[in-house]
C-alpha cells in the first residue's frame, strides 16, 4: 500500500478529504459525508508515509508534532496536514482541483467579480473550515488574471492553487518554503511593486495589520477569515486589536473595505452536488458609515437594502441558486496536471519498515511504549 494510491482511490470516488488514522481504515468524506475505505492501516505504514513525504522535514516535524505542507501525488495536488496523535501519525489531505478555478466554474455569482475591479482596498471571504474560501480568492484573481495586466503577489499556506500567468503576471509564496512567516512576506511584497496581493489567512492582529496598511497604500488586497457571517468577518478583525486602538481601526477598515463575502457550502439536489451559498457585503456609503461607527449589528439591515450595489442576503443568494440553470460539474472544469513538484522539494523515497510485526503485518507496541518516540525507535531499528 502507498499513499499515492490511496489519493488515486480517492480522486476516482470524487472525495474532497481523505483522514488517516493508524488502527483505523482509511476515510474519505464524499459530498460532505465521510465513508471508510478498505481495511485497518498499521501505524508503522502511516509512519512510513509521513517519512516519504517529509523528507528533510521529518526532524522538524517530531519537534512540532504537525506539519502542513502541499504536494503532488498520483498526479493529484494535494494539501497535507501531518499531525501526531494519540495513535502514532495521522493525516488531513485535501485534493485539490487541478483547474483553473473561475466564477463560473464554482458556480459562484458573477456579480463577485465586483469585487475585484478597484484598484486598491480589501475584500474579504469568510467562512468555516471546508467552505472553500480559497478557491473563491483563487477564482478571484484568476477574472483579474484573465483580463488585467496587474502584478499579482499571493502568500499562503500552503501554496494551493497553482496559477499560471494569462495577462497579469503572478508570483506565489508558501509560508515556510519561501518566506518565513506571512508578516515577512507583507512586508517583502510592498517592496516588490505589486498590484494585487492575496493573503491565505488573517491570523493575528499583527498580520492584519500590515493588512490594512497594504490595503490604504494604494493595493487591492484579498484576504480571507474564520466566520460564518460577514458582519461577524469585519467584526472579529477590528476585536483582534487592542481596545484603545479599534476606534481607528474601525475608521480605517471604513476606508479601505470594497466587500466581504461569507460563504458555506450546500448541496444542491437537482445537480447532486456541494455548491457554494453566500452572503454579500458590499460597501456602499451607508455600509461604511456603519463600519466606521463599529456598528456591525445594523449591517444585516444594510445588506437588505444594498442590492443594487451587489450585496446579496443568504435568502437572495439561495433564491438565485434556485433559478441557475447553467450549473458547472467539477469533472467539466478538470484539466490535465502537468506541473512537477517544486524543484527545491525532496524527492521521495520510500522508507522501508523494520519492527516486530505480527503475522497480519501490524506492528507490535507495547502498552509502556505506545508513545510516537518508541514507534518511531521501533522502525530505527536494524
């Protein structure tokens, strides 16, 4: 058994996840239901797995106890979390579509594209884990990659849409690859004449507020953040900074903020499909003023009304979705992946396991040695 064929398995079932567990089989979740797969896998395999993907890392990763890196498997881009547990190592892998994402092809609104025309601000998506944030920042900048000639900087982590220059020209940095840290890489970029920047994730008050300054300076900044509304997205950014400091920060959000949209996914019976439903923010006149007075709770009332700035209730949205007849199945948008993996990756190599193992081919621990250290001392063994 190997990892690439498991992602094989995985992509041939249309899984968006796949989690494994040692002791347990492998899970896949499948239009958002998750479904196990096979038979029970060693802790000692999934330790050889995490060897082989690692590599150079693997040090790194003992010390930390996780890992999140991307990689190409079994021709499938993948975003891998290696995590340790209780059970030895365990993964998270999402698959990612090999596509250029579009408005059209997530079957997102076409008026979001509203969002992108300013030259400078910031826009943001929100939405729960699994939401798909990234693809609609990806398919974000790919309407201005199809019809600007901007310089485009992204900084995520990891790196998960590959984008490949049309118009614009793009450079994309990883968080631990190629730049330290997200707050480094803000700072880097306002010195690397851009036009767009795309920030993976607002984490910390310090990240968001380069943010902000990258946003007043005269950039178009896509961000996204962890919130199932958006007036509680604008609301969580200004509560992250000190009390003393909100009320100008609140004034500077005013400013710079062209929109914010929340997200979650749906599945859609007529198409048998997960698709994503939205709320809408944009920011109109009134919709500043509340923002500069911290009155986040009146901006519902705002949404009701903003229609025909583009702003959309989940209610309109779902109304929307209901009459869309021109729906896009993600096997329609797939293209062939023809990307290598990162040059300054390490190559994979197969780790060969050497431990007691039973005549099923699980690996023997004893109860005083059922830590990850005695595992991984177990495989060392000659």
């Amino acid at each position: 058994m190997r990892l690439e064929t498991l992602i094989g398995n995985a992509r041939e079932q249309g899984a968006s996840d796949v989690h494994l567990e040692g002791g347990f089989p492998a899970t896949f979740r499948v239009r958002g239901a998750l479904k196990r797969q096979g038979e029970a896998l060693p802790p000692a395999l999934l330790t050889s797995f995490a060897r082989e993907v690692l590599g150079d890392e693997w040090n790194a990763f003992i010390e930390r106890g996780s890992a999140d890196l991307s990689r190409l498997l079994a021709g499938q881009r993948c975003r891998l979390n290696v995590l340790r547990t209780s059970r030895g190592v365990g993964f998270a892998i999402r698959l990612l579509t090999s596509s250029q994402a579009t408005l059209k092809s997530l079957n997102l609104h076409p008026d979001l594209v509203r969002l992108v025309r300013p030259t400078h601000g910031l826009a943001l998506v929100c939405g729960p884990t699994g939401s798909g944030k990234t693809s609609t920042l990806a398919a974000l900048l790919q309407e201005i990659n199809l019809h600007e000639a901007r310089h485009i900087i992204t900084v995520e982590s990891p790196v998960e849409y590959s984008l490949q220059p049309r118009k614009s020209f793009i450079r994309q940095r990883e968080v631990g690859r190629d730049t330290p840290s997200f707050e480094q890489a803000l700072l880097d970029s306002l010195r690397e004449d851009p036009d767009v920047l795309m920030v993976g994730e607002l984490r910390d008050p310090e990240v968001m507020r380069l943010t902000l300054s990258a946003a007043e300076t005269g950039h178009l900044v896509l961000a996204t953040l962890h919130s199932s509304k958006a007036a509680e997205g604008l609301q969580r950014l200004v509560s992250a900074f000190a009390p003393e400091v909100q009320q100008s920060v609140c004034a500077q959000l005013a400013d710079v903020l062209v929109g914010v949209v929340a997200q979650r996914l749906r599945f859609n019976e007529s198409q048998k499909m997960l698709v994503p439903e939205c709320e809408v923010l944009m920011a109109s006149s009134p919709v500043r003023a509340l923002v500069r007075q911290g009155q986040f709770f009146k901006l519902a009332s705002a949404m009701e009304t903003g229609a025909a700035e583009g702003s959309f209730t989940f209610s309109r949205y779902a109304e929307w979705l209901a009459k869309k007849t021109d729906f896009v199945q993600p096997s329609a948008s797939l293209e062939a992946v023809t990307e290598a993996p990162p040059p300054s990756l390490p190559a994979l190599k197969p780790v060969a396991r050497k431990a007691p193992v039973s005549d099923d081919g699980a690996l023997v621990i004893s109860e005083e040695d059922d830590d990850l250290s005695s595992i991984i001392e177990e495989l060392e063994k000659p």
